[in-house]
C-alpha cells in the first residue's frame, strides 16, 4: 500500500459521508404525481440533514409543493419552494420552539386527499422541542442537559423525549390526519428503529411513561415537580400502534450507518486491503469501546485474528460519555484517546473515528487522527493522554496535536464512523 495511512482513513471518512447525502438517496423514493392526484403535496420535516433532503425534493419534483423544515445553525441549503428554518442542536432554543409551533400550523386542516412528505435525520429531536402543555423551552433545555452528560444512549434519550413532547412520538403524523403520511429517514441511531429516529414524530410509540421514569431513576436524573408529573401521571403518553389516525402514515429508511460503512469498504479494498466490518449499531461508554478495539487490534497484528493485516476494522453506532471532568466530552475524540492510551504507541495501528454529521457532540469538529506516535508527541508537549481521558478532554488533547478532523456541515447525518487501519 502506497497511499499514506490519514489520508486513505480521511478517503474512507469521506466515503461514508457521501454515500448518506441526501441528493443520492431522495429521489429514488420520491412519490410519483399519480401518488398526489388532486390533492396538495405539503413537505415538512427536522434534522440535520432536512434543508438538503428538501432540496433534493425540489429539484426532482416538478408540481406544486409547499412547506416547512428545521434544521441546525449552519446547516441551511437555499430552496424556494419550501422554507427553511434553523434552530440549536443539541440543546434546544426559541428557535426551535417557534418552528415546532409553526410546522403544527402548517399541516392544520389537511384533506384526504392531500399528501404530507415528511423529511427526517438525526438532531431532530432538538430541532423539534415543542413541550406538552405545562411544560417549557427551560424545562427541555435543562433535561437535554441532563441526559446529555448522563451516559444514557440516545435510545434511552429519545425515550425520554418523546413523553414531555407535544410532537414527537407520533404526534406529529397524528396531526396531519386524515392526510397520508410519507416519512422519509436518514436513521443516525443504533438499529435504525424509526422511533428513535429524532424521536420518531410520525411513527407510533411503544414506550410509555413508565418506561421513562425508569430511564431518569436509572441515571438519577433530577426533574421539577412539573416534568415528573407529566410522566406520573400518564399525560404523556405518545401514540401508540393501531391508532386510527396513523393508520395512512408510512415510513421509509432511505440511508443508514451500514450503507455508509460499506462505502468505506469499498474504498479499503479498493487499496489492497481486507475490510472487516465489525457492526453499524455498537453503544455503550466510548472510552471502554476504545479499550476493546484496541484489543481487536492487537490480535489482528499478533494473531491475524479475526482477519489478518493489511486490514481495516470498520464499525458504526453511537457511545456515550459520562462526563465527569472538566472536559467538553465529544464521543469520539473520548473513543480515540482511549484507543490510544490502551494501544500504548503500538507500531502500525492508525485510527479515524468521527461523527458524520461533522459535530462531535457540541464542538464543530468531526473527529481526530490517531497513529502510533500520538502519545509520544504528546508526551512531548508535557500533555499525559490519561490525565486528559480521566478529565473527559479528547477535544483539547487532539487540537493540541493539530489531529482534529474538522468538515464544516456535511448536510447529513448517519451517526458516527471508526476505522481502525492495521498494516
């Protein structure tokens, strides 16, 4: 392999992205005119690949449309059929809040005949924080917050979410009645269930707000009597299956982490090496993560096992960060800086972890670079990687370094890509 070891990580990175990019993955899925008949074709939708899904929209569908997205400062594409509004992620703001009242409106009075579009990603849920009567912007700030640092995946998050919600949950589609439903998703989560997709506002919900209490003993989560009385009380409670009014509403997963993964793939073999792919749907703590892929490195390299070097180890999926230092966090960079302590400058071993959204947690900064002399060169600069992991500091450790992977807004979202490059 001649290609030098960042940049075909940078190459498989860039991959992964691409192959999620809304102008690739709307239009094969688009409804045909016939689908619309006399009715209206009304597009809505939230998250951080929205504003280019609905440009996509717009330049393959050719009748009249109308409507309504939200997405992350930063993350706008010019339409001019369907208004774009932006708003915080991944703690909520008025912005947000105003847009989630005006998407309601949007779809107000709907017919039979007419047909609702509706554009998801991943960071929808903040995008989308319009509270259940009672509740406030502050009271969802603050539980966004909370849940962020707690440790709970996004899977428990959005669990949460979806009970103190006037609009997900399947609120939303229930909204539209009797329109139909057509829900097109980028999935950013673990298993790409449609209901932890930004909290899932057009598919129903199984969980109740039993379920979620449970979550908030489980990471002692600290509520005002107003939240905790939504949830004791039942007056949360999102829309469950067989409910008549999403019974015209349909869901289609239109780009996943395994697409994006095998994007990679494609472009390691393409270079001479052997892929592994190792699972598009790994959780639980980032740090302990890195410590276990180290250990698939070092078997890769001691023992050929369970592939034999040149390889890459590509995996996908979204850890969690219990913050507990001084740090900002950042799943991947906490990833990588374990991965780096436990490999302890092993010869051979480069590594690239990002989120494809281009945000690490809150910081505009993608991910990092690791190789085999991370630690030395910071040992050099009078940086321990342990004192930094044990301070949650991944994004300082590796900006001190120059290592940052930085992309600026990628337009989509299919949640987090590591690879692991073993020569």
């Amino acid at each position: 392999m001649s290609v030098e070891p960042r940049d075909l990580l940078r190459r498989m990175f860039d991959a992964a992205i691409e192959a999620a990019q809304p102008a690739h993955n709307v239009p094969p899925h688009l409804p045909l005119p016939q689908d619309v008949g006399k009715g209206r074709l009304v597009v809505i939708g939230a998250g951080k690949a929205s504003a280019a899904m609905a440009r996509a929209v717009e330049d393959h569908w050719a009748g009249e449309l109308s409507g309504l997205v939200v997405t992350r400062y930063g993350y706008a594409v010019p339409c001019r059929r369907i208004e774009i509004a932006e708003a915080a992620h991944p703690v909520p703001d008025a912005a947000g809040l105003a847009a989630a009242r005006r998407m309601l409106d949007v779809v107000r009075d709907l017919t039979a005949d007419d047909l609702v579009l509706c554009l998801i990603s991943g960071g929808g849920s903040a995008l989308l924080p319009l509270p259940i009567d009672g509740l406030s912007l502050e009271h969802k700030q603050a539980l966004n917050r909370a849940l962020l640092k707690s440790g709970a995946s996004i899977n428990e998050m959005n669990c949460v979410r979806r009970h103190l919600s006037a609009i997900k949950g399947g609120r939303l589609a229930a909204a539209c009645h009797p329109a139909r439903v057509l829900t097109l998703a980028i999935s950013d989560v673990p298993g790409d269930d449609p209901i932890n997709i930004a909290s899932g506002p057009t598919v129903p919900d199984p969980t109740t707000c039993a379920d979620a209490l449970a979550i908030v003993r489980r990471y002692a989560i600290e509520l005002p009597p107003e939240v905790r009385d939504v949830l004791e009380g039942g007056r949360g409670e999102s829309i469950k299956p067989g409910d008549p009014r999403l019974a015209r509403a349909q869901m289609r997963l239109i780009a996943t982490p395994q697409l994006a993964l095998a994007a990679a793939a494609k472009v390691a073999r393409e270079a001479g090496l052997t892929p592994l792919l190792l699972g598009d749907a790994i959780e639980g703590e980032a740090r302990e993560v890195g410590k276990v892929m180290a250990g698939i490195a070092r078997s890769v390299a001691h023992h050929g096992h369970p592939v034999a070097a040149p390889c890459v180890l590509l995996s996908g999926g979204e850890t969690t960060v219990t913050v507990r230092g001084s740090g900002r966090g950042g799943r991947n960079v906490e990833f990588l800086l374990a991965l780096a302590v436990a490999l302890d400058g092993m010869p051979n071993v480069w590594a690239i972890a990002g989120d494809t959204d281009g945000v690490d947690g809150a910081e505009e900064v993608a991910g990092a670079f690791v190789a085999p002399d991370t630690l030395a060169r910071a040992w050099s600069k009078g940086i321990r990687a342990v004192d930094r992991l044990a301070d949650n500091d991944g994004h300082g450790f590796f900006a001190t370094l120059g290592d940052q992977v930085i992309t600026g807004p990628t337009l989509t979202n299919v949640n987090d890509f590591r690879a692991l490059l073993i020569l």
